[in-house]
C-alpha cells in the first residue's frame, strides 16, 4: 500500500471495537429501571417468553450486525475515504498524477470534519433517515405502538452518534 493512502484506508480494527458500543449501551438502556419494561411491553414479550432464548446467538449476531453498521459509519462519518474512490475505477497500478492529485486534496482538505460532534452529527443523520423509516415500517406493519418505535429508535440513535462520534474523531488522531 502507498504510504499517501494511509489516511485514507477504513480502520477495521476500530470497527471491530465500535461495534462492542449497541451491546454495552444495549445493557442499560434495556435495563428494566431504564425502558426495558417499556420495550418489552410495547413488543408485547414477557421475561418467560425470553427464558428459552439462545443468547449466545443474539449477541454474537448483534456484535456482527453492529460491525457491518460501523463499517457503514466510517465510510458516512469520513469523507476523504470518497477520494480513493474516485480513481480507484483504474486498473492498477494508480498513475502519479492521481497520486499526487490525493496528496495536494488530503493537504487541503484531510483534516477537516474530522471532528467527533461532526461524527456524531452524521450518526444521527443515518439513524433519522435510514433506521427511524426501518424501525417505523416494520412497527407499523406489526401493529406496534408509537411507544415501540421511539424506544428502539432511542436506542440506534445513541448508538449511532457514539459510534459515528468515535470512528470519525479516531480518524483524526490516527
């Protein structure tokens, strides 16, 4: 790899560890002193229906659902990963003049945005616009309540700004 494109590259290590975020924030906020009793009704499940749950498999698959949704994040949260991509059409390998064109746009523009309020703003933005709809059409077609939906959207909401926060501010540091 070019040392040019450094800052360029997805951090997947760091995707690997904001992906832990949904399980840790996961354990308050279905808390039931926090909204797990108001989730739990809303989705009409009792604690005897969860008795026989395989919770190895829900946690391993959320761990993994969560890492697809940072590896989605980074590439939302950090615009100069777009850069690559715009000569990345060519076949290998890359011409100087490409190169140099990343260089002099990474000496401009590489830092900039690369703040955790900016990550979390677009943490947010994701969440509004493509978790709310999802959350809310599957609510509406299960015949669930209001209380439903803004409780699960809480809950990506959060998860998402800290996420996008992190990831993008992680990227400036690195």
């Amino acid at each position: 790899m070019n040392p040019e494109f450094h800052n360029l590259m997805p951090d997947f290590k760091l995707f690997a560890l904001t992906a832990f975020i949904p399980l840790a924030i996961g354990m308050v906020w279905y808390n039931p002193r926090v909204f797990g009793k108001v989730s739990m009704a809303a989705a009409g499940v009792t604690e005897e229906n969860m008795k026989g749950a395989n919770m190895i498999l829900t946690f391993g698959l959320t761990y993994v659902f969560s890492y697809f949704m940072s590896v989605a994040l980074g590439f939302a949260v950090i615009h100069q990963t777009h850069l690559y991509s715009l000569i990345a059409v060519k076949s290998p390998p890359i011409p100087p003049d490409s190169i140099n064109w990343i260089n002099n746009a990474l000496a401009h523009y590489g830092g900039v945005y690369r703040t955790y309020k900016h990550g979390a703003f677009h943490g947010f933005v994701l969440a509004l616009t493509i978790i709310l709809p999802v959350i809310g059409i599957n609510g509406l077609f299960e015949h669930r309540g209001f209380k439903y939906i803004a409780v699960h959207f809480g809950f990506w909401a959060v998860c998402c700004m800290l996420m996008g926060g992190i990831i993008c501010h992680w990227a400036s540091i690195s």
